[in-house]
C-alpha cells in the first residue's frame, strides 16, 4: 500500500465538528426560550427582565452567545475562503470578522452581566 | 481512447440547470446564516433596549420596534433564523446518515422550507399579539 500524504491545515475536522456541538447549544437554548416565551417570559417588562436575570437563564445565554460567535466565526470564514481569491482581501476578511464578532461577543454578555 | 458514445456538453448551460430542492435549502442556509450574522449588532441592540430600565431606552425599544421598515427586518431575521434552524437540523440529522436517500431527502427539504416559513408566520402572529 503507497503511503497517504496528507496536507492541509488541520483543522478541518475540528472546525466541522465544533459547528455541529454548537449548533446543538444554540438549538436546546432555542427550545428554551421558545417555551420561556408561550409561558409568558415576554408578557411584561418585568417578566422579561427577571427571566434574563435568572442565574441559570443567565449561565445559558452566555454559552449561547460564545457558541453563536464561534459557528458564526467558522462559517463566515468559509464564505470569504469559497468566493474571496486575492488572500490580502480574504485575510482582511477573515480579521474584520473576527474583531466583529468578539466586539459583539463583549457586548452581548455585558448586557446580560449588568442585569 | 475509446469513442464516447455520447458527446459531453462543452458549456454549463447554466439557464437550463435547475437547481434540485435540497440544494435551494442548502444556498439559502448560507444566505439566511449571513444575513443573521450581519444583522448582529442590530439585534443586540433590540436585546440591549428590551432590558433597558430608564425611560429613554423604554421609549427608544418602542420606537425602534414600532418602525415598519425594522419590524419587517425583524421578521426577515425570524424566517432567516428558522430557516437556518431547520435546515441545520436536517444537516444534523443527514451526518448521522438519517434521511439520506434521494426521496427522504427531498421531502425533508420540503419540510424544511415549510415548517420554517410557518414558524415564522406563526412567531409574527404572537408578537402581533394575536395570542
């Protein structure tokens, strides 16, 4: 048997992997807050308030907010890597995306913290 | 070099080529998954006004709501997160080799465009408060 050389950057199978554990995350809390809603979390201010406030509510938003960015991250990255050839432009891309994503990161989680 | 027995098209006659139900499912989870990603700011911003507790951000969260052109945006994003929702389900289910047949897959792409544009209509319905 001829010896498999095997190239690329190697982390083709964690990044396929990783978009499918938080697309798992995302759904179960979609679920969540999808019961929250028809059991009223959104029928005051008040209500809404208290059920973001929720320590576990909270604790869930924020591995929510972390798995969106990373899915977010990886499949952004492959549509500029599908339809963006010059690597100057693809790699600006790739860090504009990235700064976007950890600044709404940051953002997000702030607004949940300061509940 | 054997002779073909049947000539190969020289071009992609791209005007004949239809693309088949699951890949239409396929493009518009990479059109809704960008269109949510650059509507990201927008909808933390809607996140940030609804926990708000002054008064300006009260009064800011209504407006911004109430605004025609936002809330149909709004519900874009809803079909747009369904969409992708669904179609990453059957994506999910079709890597654990479930449906993987020409006709399951077929009629799971179906499905999936029908239950996300229903979900939509009804999550409209209950921020419409019709229940």
């Amino acid at each position: 048997m001829k010896a498999r050389i095997v190239v690329g950057a190697h982390y083709g199978l964690r990044d396929w992997l990783a978009q499918r554990v938080t697309a798992v995350v995302m759904l179960v809390y979609t679920l969540v807050i999808m019961a929250a809603i028809m059991g009223g979390a959104v029928s005051s201010h008040a209500a809404w308030r208290g059920f973001m406030a929720h320590g576990l509510i909270r604790i869930l938003t924020f591995l929510f907010i972390l798995s969106l960015s990373y899915h977010a991250w990886i499949g952004i990255r492959d549509i500029w890597m599908d339809y963006i050839k010059p690597t100057g432009i693809r790699i600006t891309m790739h860090v504009l995306t990235l700064l976007a994503l950890i600044g709404c990161a940051g953002w997000a989680i702030q607004i949940i913290w300061r509940l | 070099m054997p002779e073909l027995t049947k000539p190969r098209p020289k071009f992609l006659a791209l005007h004949e080529i239809r693309l088949p139900l699951p890949g239409f499912v396929s493009i518009l989870h990479r059109v809704s998954g960008a269109g949510l990603f650059l509507m990201i700011p927008l909808l933390i911003w809607v996140l940030e006004l609804s926990l708000g507790t002054d008064p300006g951000s009260t009064a800011n969260f209504k407006a911004l709501t109430g605004n025609p052109l936002v809330k149909l945006i709004l519900f874009g994003l809803c079909w747009a997160y369904l969409h992708h929702f669904c179609a990453g389900v059957r994506f999910l289910l079709l890597d654990l080799h479930i449906g993987i047949d020409k006709q399951p897959s077929r009629t799971s792409a179906t499905a999936v465009l029908v239950v996300s544009l229903g979900l939509t209509g009804l999550t409209a319905l209950k921020f419409m408060g019709v229940f």
